[in-house]
C-alpha cells in the first residue's frame, strides 16, 4: 500500500518536511560517490533553511509538551500498556531535554562557516558548483570517503536534537488513528469536519492502484479529488469509484 499523507496544520507541514529533508540527508550522507555527498551538503543547505525560523525551537518545544501532556492523561489507563507508555515518556523527555541545550540559533555552527556559507550560497545558481567557481570545494570533493563522510557527519551532528524531536512528534502523530474504509464516488469524496480536530489526514491507496490524490481541507469539510496520471500533459480526474483507507491524525 502507497500512503499520502497531507498536513493539517502549518507545524505539522514543517516537521514533515523536516522529516524527508533527513531523510534523504542521511541516505545520501551513506553512500560514498563525491556526487551523492554533494546532494548530502546541499539537503543540509535546505535543512538549515527550514530551520532558520526562529521560532523552531519553542514550537518544537510546544509540540513535545502537548504530547507529553496527552500522553501522561494515559496513565493508570487498563488499555494502555504501561510499560510501552513510560517508553514514549521517556523518549519525549529526552527530546525536550535534548532540545533545551541546544544553544544560539540553530544550525549557528553551519553560518559561522564562512566555506560552507560560499558554497551555499553558489547552489542557489544553476551549475554554480563547478570546479572553476569553488575549486576548494572541488578539491574537498576529491578527499577519501571517510574524510567526507566524517566532515558531513560533523556538520549534522548539531541538529540532531532537531531530527529525534522531529521523529518522536511524527510517529505518535501517526500512531494516533485509525484506517476507516472509504470510497470516492466516480473520484470525489467529501466528509464534513464537524467536532473533529486532526493534525494531519493519511490516504492509504493499494500499490497497484494508479489513482493519486489532491485533497484540501477546512475547519468545515475535507475533500479529496482523485486524478489519473499517464501520457497526457497533466493529471485527469478519474471517473471511477476508489477504495482507500482514511486516517485522521490527532492527539
């Protein structure tokens, strides 16, 4: 099954984007070909520009309080295994904790480099990073694997608060629903939001399906399109019925 998940909120919009910024920063930061490091450097560019808000860190540290309460509301709850429960405490905790020593402004390690900020700011024009325009960058490029991979280690390794905190919020998030069934009539669907508050929604459709969807949604109703992709120069809505699961996040 192939999930799409749409974000609710604009917190839960960054901490997803933050999440695949990782993601590939660290898939990347794996392999070993000079080119993929590159790819790595310039996913951490993107990361340090997603963090640049300077209101990062307290929403972070809002967001980890909020779970922290929801999830001490479970205690003594017979449902709940207890032991998995102080688990999830403690993994919150250590991601507050983790998060309240982060010093200055974040990724401040990265800006105060003034090489990297160079390269930096050359990714911003196409085929800015030649050789002929950043030849030290070139040269660091040719360094053995380990001296790269080390390097970019470093340089990630300051945000890891951000990324654990990151993860723990995104998968309570997803463990908070359930799939209900659903079907899109002729590829519309539509449920009013009446009394209920989610910070995200999943769209679970079979690998095999090739309906995508487009949803859009309010405090009154959320409405998701199907489209059909293929040889045509843009999307068509589909004019079949589609099955999906619908998952509604929320703590």
């Amino acid at each position: 099954m192939i999930t799409y998940e749409y974000p609710l909120t604009e917190r839960t919009r960054t901490l997803l984007r933050l999440e695949d910024l990782f993601g590939r920063a660290r898939h990347f930061l794996a392999r070993t070909d000079p080119r993929d490091h590159h790819a790595a450097l310039v996913t951490l560019f993107e990361i340090l520009e997603v963090c640049g808000r300077g209101e990062l860190k307290s929403e972070l540290l809002q967001e980890l309080e909020r779970l922290r309460q929801a999830m001490l509301g479970f205690r003594g709850n017979a449902r709940i295994d207890q032991g998995k429960l102080a688990s999830v405490l403690e993994r919150i905790e250590q991601a507050r904790a983790a998060i309240h020593g982060l010093s200055g402004k974040i990724g401040q390690h990265l800006r105060a480099n003034e090489w990297l900020m160079s390269i930096r700011q050359r990714t911003s024009i196409p085929g800015g990073v030649c050789e002929f325009d950043l030849p030290t960058y070139h040269r660091w490029l040719h360094h053995p694997v380990v001296r790269r991979s080390a390097d970019l280690a470093a340089w990630m390794l300051p945000l890891q608060p951000i990324e654990d905190a990151t993860a723990v919020a995104l998968g309570l998030l997803r463990e908070s629903g359930m799939p209900e069934n659903q079907v899109a009539t002729r590829g519309l669907f539509q449920q009013m939001m009446t009394g209920r508050v989610a910070q995200m929604i999943r769209i679970g459709l079979d690998d095999e399906s090739v309906a995508v969807p487009e949803a859009s949604a309010n405090r009154y109703a959320l409405n998701i399109r199907f489209v059909i992709t293929g040889d045509e120069p843009r999307p068509r809505a589909i004019e079949t019925d589609v099955p999906f699961d619908l998952t509604f996040c929320s703590i």
